[in-house]
C-alpha cells in the first residue's frame, strides 16, 4: 500500500493509479512516461477508461493545488477527519490523501466492499466529520434510514447529478450534503457548496467560463497535463487545451450568480453509479456486432444516476444478442432491461431517430 506522506507528494518519480492492469501493460505505461521525459506525475484512469485506454497525467504539484483549494473553501483543518470509502485508483480517493496531507487532518480508510451499514458504523465509531461519496451511495444510505453521527459537518457528493428526492430525504434525515462539480482531468473539485442548497460555487483555483455552445471552459493550476492514449501499439501524448490554454469539459451549464448549475453533456456521455460510458461508442459497437435491429438507450435510475436499456426488433434474435452482450461488457455498461418493438425508427438517411424512439420508451413505460 502507497503511503501517502510528503515524501511521495515530494518525490518526482511517476506514479501510476489506474484500475487492474496486467503487469506488461503497467511496464509499458511507465516506459512511455519515461521516453516523454514525465516527472513527478500521476497517472490516473479517467472516469471513462472501461471503454478507451486513455489515462490522465496529472503533476503532483497540481494535485496538491487542487488539495489547498478544496481545504481553504470547506475551511479543512487539522481537527479533521476524513472517512475516505473512494479508491486511490480514481481521483476523488486520491485527491482526499492529498488535503489531509496539506491540512494534517487525519483519515480513516474503509477498505471493505460497500456497504451502507458499515459505512454508517465507521462514520459514528471514529467521529468523522468529512467524507465524500456518489450519489448511489447515498441512495443506499437514505434508503436505509441511515443517520450520521453529529460530529460529520459535510457529506460531499460529486460524480453524478444528485436526485431531488433523494436529496430531501437525505436532509431530513440529518446528512450535511454539499454538493460538487469536478472531474478527473481538474484533480478533483470545479465548484463546491460550502452551505447546503445555497449553489455550488468555483474554488479559487480557477478560471472559468461558459462557450457560446454554454459549455464550461476552466483554466487553472489544478489542470492536468493532458492524456496518455493508446493506438494499439504505442503510447501517444496528448494536450487536450485551446491555444491560450483552456480545457473544454464537455459540459453544458450555466454560470449564475457565482455558480455553476451543470445541465448536461455535449457527446452523449452518461454516467452509471458515476462512472462515465460513452453511450455513442456502445451503440457503435453493438451495430457492428450485431446489425441496425439492436441498439442501446439510457433513462434515469434513483440509485445509479442512469441505466442501459437495450432496444431490439422482435425479427432479431434479440434474447441471445441480450446475454451475449451482458456477459462480455463491463459491469456499468450492462444493460438492466430489454425492450422489444416491432421496428427500430431511423431517418431517410438511415440514422437512429433517437428522439423519437425515446419517445417509443417514454410511452412504453408510462403504460
């Protein structure tokens, strides 16, 4: 286990935090950091690396920028304590090591497989007073009927847009919710409640604004580097900014009175238990796998933000393509449930009619 002192923010060696990899494939990752001359560097998955090997470099210094944002807005002090249930192979994990090095606050790791009920104990044995969770995990909690210990002052959640229903719920409950927009490539946090409901508002890390598109533009010393992307056979570099240094986020939203309310995405990126799936690329794939008559549709869900819904025409061999295709894709990008029409409605070009089969599943499951 990597201890996360000051020596490693410290250290320039590279350090590599990615989802299970085989052994070859990690040799090859730092053999490439190498060649391009990476120093002090993190290299991380992005939220969606289950379909493409992209990885984000980050420098450490920027990471612990990120932490001295995050620890002056929620005024994270030496009398905290951390409760961190988040991998270190993703940024949200990683990035709570970061603050607690910088503001000295302590924290407990809950290395067991989720769940709410020991989350709970933990929350209430150690006094934490500081965790950050998705908006699943949360879903599990309020469902539950978990309450927190009076001493947790924030329970920050980020990932996926937060249900209304369950937010309320939440509250009443007694959980100190305030709510995050950030992502992999920013080293965690954008913008951050730092009262409950009053808006999330931009650290001071950054420069943001909105395109004329009204997607979110950020700029700052928090950004990443850019993305280590594999072609098949060599590891290539890639710096994903504007000339005078901008990173498009491929979010839509709005910037008002200070704060960002994030409305959508350009591409047709969900999230899952917020982890990101190109839903375009799947869609792609199950066309070339399996012809015009199967595709895949996303729709809100509670607990997990969003789930996949495979739509197939009843002349297709539509069962066996269901199993299939659930046995080889990853655990987010399954799909939970098949619905079968007659025909799949497509434009004079032949392109998927997408608003009007949302339309057919609309009336689908409102009947």
């Amino acid at each position: 286990m990597i201890n996360f002192d000051k020596r490693y923010w410290e250290s320039t060696e590279n350090s590599i935090h990615t989802n299970a990899i085989n052994e070859r494939t990690l040799n090859s990752i730092y053999r490439a950091a190498s060649e391009l001359k990476m120093s002090g560097k993190i290299i991380l998955s992005t939220s969606g690396a289950s379909s493409s090997p992209k990885l984000s470099v980050i420098s450490k210094s920027a990471m612990l920028s990120s932490a001295a944002s995050v620890n002056s807005h929620l005024n994270i002090s030496s009398n905290d304590k951390w409760l961190c249930c988040l991998p270190t192979s993703h940024v949200s994990g990683l990035s709570i090591h970061a603050r607690a090095t910088l503001s000295d606050s302590s924290i407990v790791e809950l290395t067991t497989k989720w769940s709410p009920n020991d989350f709970t104990q933990q929350i209430n044995d150690h006094h934490v007073t500081l965790c950050s969770l998705v908006p699943s995990q949360l879903y599990d909690l309020v469902y539950g009927s978990h309450k927190p210990n009076p001493e947790l002052r924030a329970l920050i959640i980020g990932g996926d847009k937060l249900n209304e229903q369950t937010c309320n719920k939440a509250l009443s409950l007694g959980w100190p919710i305030l709510l995050t927009y950030g992502m992999t490539e920013t080293c965690s946090q954008i913008a951050t409640e730092t009262k409950i409901g009053e808006g999330m508002k931009p650290l001071v890390v950054w420069e943001i604004k909105s395109h004329d598109d009204n997607e979110i533009l950020v700029k700052g010393d928090a950004l990443f580097d850019g993305y280590l992307e594999h072609n098949g056979k060599n590891w290539h570099f890639i710096e994903p900014f504007s000339d005078d240094g901008w990173f498009l986020t491929g979010d839509v939203g709005q910037i008002n009175d200070g704060a960002i309310i994030i409305t959508g995405r350009k591409d047709e990126q969900i999230k899952v238990l917020g982890e990101k799936i190109n839903l375009k690329q799947l869609r792609s794939s199950i066309s070339s796998l399996y012809g015009q008559s199967i595709t895949l549709l996303s729709v809100p869900d509670s607990r997990k933000g969003n789930k996949i819904v495979m739509v197939a025409e009843k002349s297709s061999d539509h069962e066996n393509v269901f199993n299939e295709y659930n046995s080889k894709a990853t655990s987010i990008e399954r799909a939970d449930e098949l619905l079968v029409i007659d025909n799949i409605p497509r434009t004079p070009l032949g392109k998927l009619a997408l608003d009007e089969l949302y339309d057919t599943l609309e009336k689908r499951i409102d009947e």
